[in-house]
C-alpha cells in the first residue's frame, strides 16, 4: 500500500488521503486500486466509454508509471526540459502554511529519494525507458513508452483495453484498474502509482508516494519509489 501525498505547491481542496495499492496480479491481469477520502468535491469526469485518449492528466487521472529495477535516468536543467503532452510540467504555485508543512514532513524523504536518483537504481548499465499508463474514470486510457526522462514518447500497443471501474459512496472514491500482463512490461519492476486531482472550482493537487522537484513531476525517478518482483517460477 502506497499512502500518496500531495505537492506541497499545490494543496488539495478537501481531499485528505489518498492511498494506492497492486490489488492483485496472475498470468492474465494486474488489478490496481485507488482510494480517494474527502471525495465530496471532486471532479469526476463523466462516463465516455473505453478508448484510448491523451490528455486525460487534465482533470481527476490515475497513472502508473513502470519502469525495469535497474532503470536510471538523467534530470535535465528544468529550463531546457521538452515538455510532452501525456503529463506536461505544472507551474509552481504560491507558498502557503499547509505548503511549509507538508514540505518540512517530507525533507528527509525527499532527501533519499534525491540521493538515490544521483547514484542511481541497481547494477551499471541500468536502463533508461520507462512507461507511463494514464486511468480516468471516465474509462478513457492512455499508455506511452519513453526512452528516457520524458523523450522518445510514442503510444504503447495494448492489445486488449484496461478495464476501469469508479465507485462512489458518502465521501470515498475508490477507482479499480484491471490491465491486461499482455499489456505490461515484464517484471521485475520499479514502479509508481500517481493521481491528479480536480476539485471544485478548477483546484488541482497532485499526488505521489514521493516528490523529489518543486514542481509536480510524476517522471521524475524519484516517484518511481515501489517494487514489484516477479512470481517465482513454478
């Protein structure tokens, strides 16, 4: 279970909590969960139907980012990053109290999350790509291989389409992905489950287990911050 937490550059509005977690994984699917407390706000965008859609980070988006356990990846001067479309880099916004305090709660976090990302993952000759896999609860999907921080961007072939299901009661969304393993990279991964969040009136927060800029970057290697190993053979 990965217990998300916001930018501290951008606040939620009510939202309070955000955890995500690997439900479940055999041969055929990778069931993932999100859950969503303070919900009473969100923006949920509205039922579309299955298709594969880019800029679904817009508004309310779940988003899986995998990547190999060896993945290394080199940060470019922000000021001569290209953005790209599938998840484009999101100005700072102005400080504030609940800013100040989320911030001192993550620096020591955030500080081994840094310094893993300077000595980098695993053995030499770490990989470079990774892939990104965007969920609305519309139904609407998107995925992109990459093959390097956000370069080489191009749709990943998913044979068969995830299947999305949003609940809604009282408070709480939880939001179920079910993707095909045809349409995964093989384990063993270095992985991590992010969220954007609209509440009323346009207000965005954005989530992840770790935030390693000063602004929201889910590419950065630093989100990549959980393991999944693969099954031990029969």
């Amino acid at each position: 279970m990965l217990q998300l937490i916001p930018h501290p550059a951008h606040p939620p509005l009510r939202v309070g909590a955000i955890a995500a977690r690997v439900l479940s994984l055999d041969a055929n699917w990778c069931v993932l969960r999100w859950k969503v407390e303070g919900a009473a706000d969100l923006v949920v965008p509205p039922f579309a139907g299955r298709a594969r859609t880019d800029g679904l980070w817009q508004t309310t988006c779940f988003e899986l980012f995998v990547a190999p356990v060896h993945y290394l990846a080199q940060i470019p001067d922000p000021a001569h990053a290209e953005p790209v479309e599938a998840c484009a880099p999101i100005p700072a916004g102005p400080g504030s109290t609940v800013s100040r305090i989320l911030r001192q709660a993550q620096d020591e976090r955030l500080r081994q999350a840094q310094d893993e990302r300077r000595e980098g993952w695993g053995d030499e000759g770490g990989a470079t790509g990774y892939t990104e896999f965007n969920f609305s609860p519309s139904e609407r999907w998107a995925a992109y291989d990459f093959n390097g921080y956000r370069t080489g961007m191009a749709e990943r072939a998913v044979p068969r389409p995830p299947v999305i299901t949003p609940r809604r009661g009282g408070d709480v969304l939880f939001c179920d992905v079910a993707i095909p393993v045809v349409a995964l990279p093989p384990l063993p991964w270095r992985y991590g489950l992010t969220a954007v969040i609209e509440e009323a009136g346009g207000v965005k927060s954005f989530w992840a287990a770790v935030h390693a800029q000063d602004v929201p970057d889910f590419h950065d290697p630093a989100c990549l911050s959980a393991t999944l190993a693969a099954p031990d053979a029969a």
